[in-house]
C-alpha cells in the first residue's frame, strides 16, 4: 500500500495553525478579492496584532502574498494547500451527517478538528464511499480529488487494481464548465459521477481531452448550452456543475 506523506516546513508554526490561517484566507478572497487582517481576525477569534505576525511570517515562506493595509491572497502553493483543507472539511461534513448522522449544529467543528489528520488515502476513500459527493450538506461545492483520472470511474478501477496515489497534483487546475463565460472554450478534464453518468456523457461527445465551448447560459440554475464537434447539447446544470475543464489559459500568459 502506498501512502503519501506530506512534509511541509512550517518552521515554528503548528501544521493545524498554518492550514487554519490558509483556509480562512481561502474563504475570505473568494468572497471579498483579498483577506483583510481584521477579517481573519474575526475568522479565526484572535487579535489582529497576532495575525499581522502570523501573515507575514506566511509570506515569507511563499504561502500568501500580503501588503499591509491591502490584505493577503494566496500563492499557488498556498491555495493548492487551502483547497486540499477545504475539500476534506466538506467531504468530512458529509460523511458526519449522512453516514455517522452527527447534529447538524455540531457537524461544522468536529469537521474542523478532523480535517487536519486525515491523509491524501482516507481522503480519497472517503471520497469513493460517499460516491463522490458534489457539495457538502451547507451547499457549498466540493472540488474533485487530485488523481491522475479522468473521471470517478477511472479512480475506483485504479484503486481496485492497486494503483498508488499520485506523487504530485494535476498538471493544470481545473474547474467546472458552468464558470466558463459564454463564447470560451477549454479542454475536458475529469468527469465526477459514476459509470451511467460517465457513459451518457460519452455518448453525447463529452469525453476526456475534448474541447468544449458554453455557447449559452441560462440564469437561475438553468441548462448550460455547450458546442461539442460542431454540435451543441444543453446539459442540466446539475449535470454540467460535474464535468470539469482545465483553466483556459489568458491571452498573452
């Protein structure tokens, strides 16, 4: 059996610390474009003294980019870290409310205290138990594991034929199809679901490596109008909120 391991050198800094500050400024630059000292303070229930410290000490080991009076964002390394934090903590929540049927008031914090202990494994076992969840019971979206798959499929075969997990993240970060504008195009990354989900897609053209255009998107949740050679397939949102395409890359990167 084959487990990752991951060392970090966090210097003075507990490991639970450092992910505690890097998931809070993870939440709050998605909601306000960058995480402002007295915000995190608030967040974590600590003194904004203790944070100004604590931030610039996480800058200087490349984690977040911080300026004083403007806030941090993370790095790379950082969000890559954060997201990996984030995904256990939801995937957590819902193995405590639908598995263990743990109280929805205390679900939040005994995912908090857990997520730090878990290994890339049991994360991703977690994952296949729980089929693959999309979003945890609050509602917010549960990114795919980092595997080298295609598709949830593929993870449960490689498992079940002893493939080790994989030593480093995919190549390229990906995202679900509903964030592309309409008019952009990326390349099909990963499919979450299981294998009738995988199939129905694939018949329609929707298959690993292809190029897919969202050529319309209707508001409120609704379909999601996509080209696929040269033909276009309205897909429930539902649907499309679990097929996932590389970042296009921007003009001029």
């Amino acid at each position: 059996m084959f487990i990752i391991w991951v060392n970090l050198n966090y210097g003075t800094m507990p490991q639970e610390q450092v992910e505690e500050y890097l998931e809070a400024i993870y939440d709050l630059e998605l909601r306000d474009g960058a995480a402002k000292t007295t915000a995190i303070a608030k967040c974590l229930k600590i003194s904004p003294g203790s944070v100004t410290e604590v931030l610039k000490s996480l800058s200087d080991k490349g984690l977040i980019r911080y300026e004083p009076y403007r806030g941090a964002t993370l790095t790379e390394e950082g969000g890559r870290i954060a997201g990996t934090i984030k995904r256990r903590h939801r995937l957590l929540e819902v193995f405590l409310t639908d598995v263990l049927k743990i109280r929805s008031e205390t679900v939040h914090e005994e995912a908090c205290r857990m997520e730090h202990a878990i290994s890339a494994e049991t994360e991703n076992a977690l994952c296949r138990m729980l089929n693959a969840p999309s979003q945890c019971p609050h509602g917010s979206p549960i990114q795919p594991c980092s595997r080298g798959v295609g598709s949830c499929c593929e993870c449960d075969a490689a498992v079940g034929e002893g493939v080790p997990e994989p030593k480093s993240p995919r190549d390229r970060k990906i995202v679900p199809v509903t964030l592309l504008a309409p008019g952009e195009t990326a390349k099909l990354a990963f499919i979450r679901g299981d294998q009738r989900i995988a199939r129905r897609l694939s018949d329609l053209g929707l298959t690993i490596g292809t190029k897919v255009s969202v050529t319309r998107k209707i508001p409120l949740d609704g379909p999601v109008e996509v080209a696929v050679r040269r033909t276009k397939i309205a897909l429930d949102c539902a649907i499309a909120a679990n097929i996932f395409v590389e970042v296009p890359e921007k003009e001029g990167s």
